[in-house]
C-alpha cells in the first residue's frame, strides 16, 4: 500500500507542483496548506506527508498516518470543489470479495479510482485522473 501511496504523490507532485512538491526523500512530500484545511500563520505553509510504511501503521492504530491521510483527503476535497468537481465515495463491504473493506472515489465527470483501504488514497487516485484529463 505505501508503494501505490508514494507513486500516487509523486505524480502529484509532478502533475501539481504548486500543491504537492517532492521534499528531501523520494518518499516524503510536502503538500500545499490551503486555509479551507487547515489555518496556518504563514500564506506559504507546507505539511511533510510520507509514505513509510502506512500499512504497518495503519494495522497498528498510528494516529500520526490517520492525521496525514485526513489531512490528504481534506486537501483533494477542497481542490476538487475549487475546480467546481463534485467526488464522491463509495465502499465495497462484503467479505466475500477481494475489495472488501475498499474504497472507492469518483469524480462528477465519471473519472473514479481503483478499490483503495483508505478513502484519501481513493481520492487523490480520483484527482490525479482529473489533473491529467
């Protein structure tokens, strides 16, 4: 999971550099603070996001992953409804399909994700198919 999370960041960074850019490492990236997320003293503000092993700490209740990908989530909500772009989410729940407990996200004009575990890595594959549409 934390491969497909740091391809997904960098090709924002790539596609969006003014909203995510590549910081230190080929794994941590910092994303563009908007005010509708998050207040912040500077007009320039950057969070540091990093896609070290988000699995493992998913699986073991890390609050400091679960803050990154809320704030990731409220980050691609916020662009999309600045581009006037509703998203949506859906969630696959039965335990017999390999999906279960995936996400998925769409975008109004029909661009949606692959099955993700988290929404935010559902919501910026979703958005990085609209940055590239």
């Amino acid at each position: 999971m934390s491969a497909t999370y740091q391809q997904l960041l960098s090709k924002w960074s790539t596609l969006a550099p003014d909203e995510c850019v590549t910081a230190d490492h080929n794994h941590k990236f910092k994303v563009r603070i908007l005010p509708s997320v998050e207040k912040r003293n500077s007009d320039n503000a950057w969070r540091l996001v990093t896609s070290d092993n988000i699995a493992w700490r998913l699986a073991n209740d890390q609050s400091i992953v679960l803050v990154q990908l809320n704030f990731v989530l409220l980050t691609v909500m916020h662009h999309c409804a600045i581009r006037r772009e509703n998203i949506g989410f859906a969630f696959v729940d039965s335990g017999a399909m390999p999906t279960a407990g995936y996400a998925y996200a769409t975008i109004c004009n029909g661009l949606r994700s692959q099955p993700h575990p988290h929404p935010a890595i559902a919501a910026l594959d979703a958005y990085i198919q609209l940055l590239e549409f």
